[in-house]
C-alpha cells in the first residue's frame, strides 16, 4: 500500500525535523538477520500497534540494506536501550562509521540470537523478536509491522530516551 500526498502543502522538511526534536521517544535497535548477514540501525520510530495480536511498527529507510534483509527474512527484532546504552544507541545511528575502521557494529553490546535467527540484544531495557505480518511504502521509508513473537525485559533499567537531538534519561 503507497501512502497519498497531502492535498494541502506539507511543511519544510526542517519545520518537520524541528517539530519532531520536540517529541520524546525512546532509543531502539531494529536488526535483522538473513543467510548469515545481520544489519541493524538505531531508530526513534517505533511504537506499538495492537494487543490482539501483539505487534509493532518501526520505520526504516526504504534504500537500507536493512529493509532489504527484513523483507528477505520476513522478520527482524527490536531492542530498546537501556539509560547505559548510549554508546550501543551512536554506534548503530553510524556516528562511529569514519572510525569504525572495518569493525562491525555488533561489536557494541553484547549480542545472542533469538530462536528465529534475528540478533538479541543483551542488556536492553526490553527486547522484541518479530515476524513481519504487513508493510506500507512511502517515498523514503518502509513501515513494518511485526507480529511479536518472544520479548525479554529487565524491568530494573530505564529505557534511553531521544528528545531535542540528544539522549536523556527518565527521572526516577
């Protein structure tokens, strides 16, 4: 399904971006793994979709090799940071791509496997693993919704929080 235009003229894209740095959103990973090749990215547009059935959407780039392995897969999993994952939260967002010198971003954290092969997150403030059960297209990004399949939560950490182009933390 292809997403319509506006009839009304959409705002600038800066406008846009300012308006969203005022949304606070928690800091997820959305990976996936297909034929022995694992991606992942650091995504902010990720919530839940339904209780019946158990499910998610996340936002990925349309021209990502990640949406590509979610497709081949049909699945992908999602962890969100914890407070003291912030290092885990730059490395998948590509801050380190210049110094990361051929050294993979699953380097950062500790990483298993979920029974469906997507990668684990060790650590997170919760851990999702997916089937993909729909997708919509827009021009620059494909939204995926996945059909919750095994979670892992640490109830004792704080998720990682994104507001106004920076990480903060929840106030206990």
């Amino acid at each position: 399904m292809h997403l319509k235009d506006t009839r009304q003229p959409a705002v600038s894209g800066a406008d846009f971006r300012e308006a969203m740095s005022m949304m606070a959103s928690s800091v997820g990973v959305v990976t996936a793994a297909h034929e022995g090749e694992v991606r992942g990215r650091t995504a902010t547009a990720v919530f839940s979709l339904s209780l019946e059935p158990p499910s998610i959407l996340v936002s990925i780039n349309i021209a990502s090799r990640l949406a590509d392995l979610i497709v081949k897969s049909r699945g992908f999993s999602l962890a969100i940071l914890a407070s003291d994952q912030q290092v885990i939260g730059d490395a998948f967002a590509g801050k380190f791509d210049d110094k990361l010198a051929g050294l993979d971003r699953f380097n950062f954290g500790v990483w298993g496997q979920w029974h469906s092969g997507n990668p684990l997150l060790y650590g997170a403030a919760v851990a999702l693993d997916c089937e993909l059960i729909g997708s919509i297209e827009t021009q620059t990004h494909m939204l995926f919704a996945g059909g919750v399949t095994a979670t892992e939560a640490a109830p004792a950490k704080t998720p990682l929080i994104w507001h106004r182009r920076g990480y903060a933390g929840l106030k206990e």
